[in-house]
C-alpha cells in the first residue's frame, strides 16, 4: 500500500520533470533528422552515390556531407532568428508581431497557450526580468505559511504607508498569473535566489 501511496504521489512530480526535457528532446532530434537528410534534396547528379563510384567511400562521403550541410544550415538558422529578433525590436517588426498576436488570440485553443507561453517568456527575459527587483519569502496565504514573491519594486501612493512593497505572487501550475499584494517589508524574508532561478 505504500509503494502504490509513494507511486502515486511522485508520479506527476516526475512527469511534470520529465515532460519538458521529452519535448526538448524530441525537437532537438527532429531539427538534428532535418539537417542530416538535407543533402538528398540535391539533384542525382550531385549525390555521392552519382560522384564516387566506389561503392565503400560513398557513404563515407555522404557522412561528411550531412555534417556540412548540417554545420552550415545550423549557422543559416542561428543568424535568420538573430535577424528576426532585430526586426522585432524595430517599428515594422513591432506592428506585425502585433498583428500576429490579434490573429492568435481569435484562435479558441491555440490563444490560452501562446498567450501563457509569451507572458512566461517575457518574464524570464532579461528586459522582462527586470520588472523583479529581488525575489523573498513573505507569509501567504496565511501566517505560517511562506509563499515565493518576486518585488516589483516600493509601494506608492496617497493612502499607502511607508516601506511597503509591492509583489507579486505566482499561481500554480501557470506561474503567468498570480496575485499582487502591498505588505510592510519588515514582514519579507530575503531569498537570496535570482530572479531567473526562483
């Protein structure tokens, strides 16, 4: 009964691990397939089986293609979204990316996951990290329990008292929508974790 208990109660703890790391990996393996069967796009002129007649270095030859093709066609692809996120950060870029994101978000399905996976995403950026000063610990939802807060930075305001923060306080599963709360700082505790590892 145990063993069935500490199955079920690591089995999702271990999926929710193993899920992102599968996905990775399965997009790493299809681009690296991509890149390596890229050379029989080439006319039957070009192939090696077409230029070497010996039939033992053909498929060294092929190897040593693939490992060109795939090098050079990996470089083409680091510079093409180098020069994408250039023409992002420039008025025409900034225009279509938002007419992109109107089209999207008339999709049923597809605008709750590009809407969640672009909010984390601008979160975990460097310029959108930078809208947390400092992560602490603070006691929510009630005393004697310690939730994660990242500081977005001092509470202002005609009716707020002095040294309080404003923070901001993830939900689980989607860490894209939380709560903000003002508390007094003297009621924080330091984390000492940076914003990108909390």
């Amino acid at each position: 009964m145990k063993r069935i208990q500490f199955i079920r109660s690591h089995f999702f703890a271990g999926l929710m691990v193993l899920t992102p790391l599968a996905v990775i990996g399965w997009i790493l393996m299809s681009a690296l397939s991509i890149l390596w069967g890229c050379y029989k796009l080439f006319p039957d002129s070009w192939q090696p089986d077409g230029l070497i007649a010996d039939q033992l270095v053909s498929p060294f030859v092929a190897t040593l293609i693939s490992i060109a093709i795939s090098i050079s066609l990996a470089f083409v692809l680091t510079i093409g979204v180098a020069l994408l996120g250039w023409a992002s950060k420039q008025f025409i870029g900034k225009k279509a990316l938002e007419f992109l994101g109107v089209v999207i978000q008339k999709i049923p399905v597809i605008r709750s996951v590009y809407s969640s996976l672009d909010q984390l995403l601008r979160t975990l950026a460097v310029g959108g990290g930078q809208q947390f000063s400092r992560v602490v610990y603070i006691e929510y939802p009630r005393k004697g329990i310690w939730a994660l807060a990242f500081v977005t930075g001092p509470a202002q305001g005609p009716a707020v008292p002095s040294r309080h923060l404003n923070v901001y306080v993830p939900t689980t599963p989607n860490p894209t929508s939380g709560f903000h709360l003002i508390i007094p700082e003297a009621d924080v505790r330091e984390s000492h974790l940076k914003v990108e590892d909390a």
